[in-house]
C-alpha cells in the first residue's frame, strides 16, 4: 500500500523547489535561509518517521551480513 504525502509537506517541498529556483537567479542570504528552514522542514516532517528507503534497507543489511564473516 502506497502513501500519499501530508498536504503540509507537499506544500514545503513545493516551496522549497521554488526558493531553490529564486536562488539559483538571484543568490542572497534571506533565501539560503529559507532554503535551509524547508530543507529542515521537509526532513524532519513526522511523515518519515518509521519509514526507511530501499537503499537504506541495503546499505544496513550489507552491513549486518559483513559482521556475521
């Protein structure tokens, strides 16, 4: 079963393309900022928790099979 995003942390995620984008055009301090709160925001959002990436899932069974040699 496939979940969907939070509203809010589909909104962040949109804001954050489009500060990145305004950065990319028009560097200042005021963006890096706000760039680095959604960054924060996005990361940290209560969504993830309990959830882990494929790739994570991989590297940290590689990992747990290399102690067991």
């Amino acid at each position: 079963m496939r979940r969907t995003t939070p509203p809010d942390l589909d909104r962040a995620q949109d804001e954050w393309r489009a500060t990145y984008q305004q950065l990319a055009v028009r560097p200042c301090t005021a963006l890096r900022r706000r760039l680095i709160h959604l960054s924060a925001t996005v990361l940290f959002h209560p969504h993830w928790q309990g959830q882990r990436s494929a790739g994570w899932a991989a590297l940290h069974g590689a990992r747990r099979d290399r102690s067991t040699l």
